[in-house]
C-alpha cells in the first residue's frame, strides 16, 4: 500500500472511532397528545407531528432528546397514520428512537412504531 493511501486509512479510522449514534427501543408508551405542525415560521419544526406522551421517557445521558415527546417527518406517511390510529383507539405503542435521525427541537425522530393492546 503507497505511503498517501495508508495514511489516508488510518486517519479515517482514527476519526470513525467516536462517531456513532444511539438507538433505543421503548415499549409500552401511551400517547398523550398529538400535535401536528406545518409550515411553520422556521424550518425547526416544519411538516412534522410531535408524539406527546404520558409519562417522559427514561434516555441515556448520551441520547439528546427531550423526554416528553418524539417526532415523525410528515413524509413517513405509515408512521403518521400509525400514530393517529393508535392515539384514537387508546392502545400503547413500541418506539425506536435513533439519534442519527434529524433532532427539531430537541425532538427525536423515530425509525419505527408498532401499535400494541
């Protein structure tokens, strides 16, 4: 391997170690509100929908979330509807939370949500 390409190899690595994101499962979560927001004055909290919970979530030091609600993009159309149907029936969700996703206002987005009894 020439001198330049080894170099670059071992600075990537180098750099890559820290950079990671956190993902948590919770279960069992009821939804307390849900509130959603448009076009809003800012980009921060555009075309989202703001899962509201009852009780705030239990996250890592490393998670920068706020603990009372998550957020879904409005073009994760499966999620939204998931969310409206599980808030209207009274049933309690699962939640991923990755922090590699956009973070609005202190606001995780969620990668997925099931609808549980």
């Amino acid at each position: 391997m020439k001198l330049p390409n080894l170099f670059f190899v071992l600075t990537a690595g180098l750099f890559s170690v820290n950079v990671f994101a956190d993902a948590l499962h919770i279960d069992g979560l009821s939804i307390s509100k849900l509130r959603a927001v448009g076009n809003y004055s800012g980009e921060t909290y555009d075309n989202t929908l703001e899962i509201w919970l009852t009780k705030p979530l239990q996250l890592p030091a490393t998670m920068p979330c706020v603990p009372e609600r998550v957020e879904i993009d409005k073009n994760d159309q499966h999620l939204v509807s998931a969310a409206y149907m599980a808030f209207a029936s009274g049933k309690k969700i699962n939640i991923m939370i990755d922090s590699s996703l956009p973070i609005r206002g202190g606001m995780c987005q969620i990668s997925y949500l099931d609808v549980v009894n």
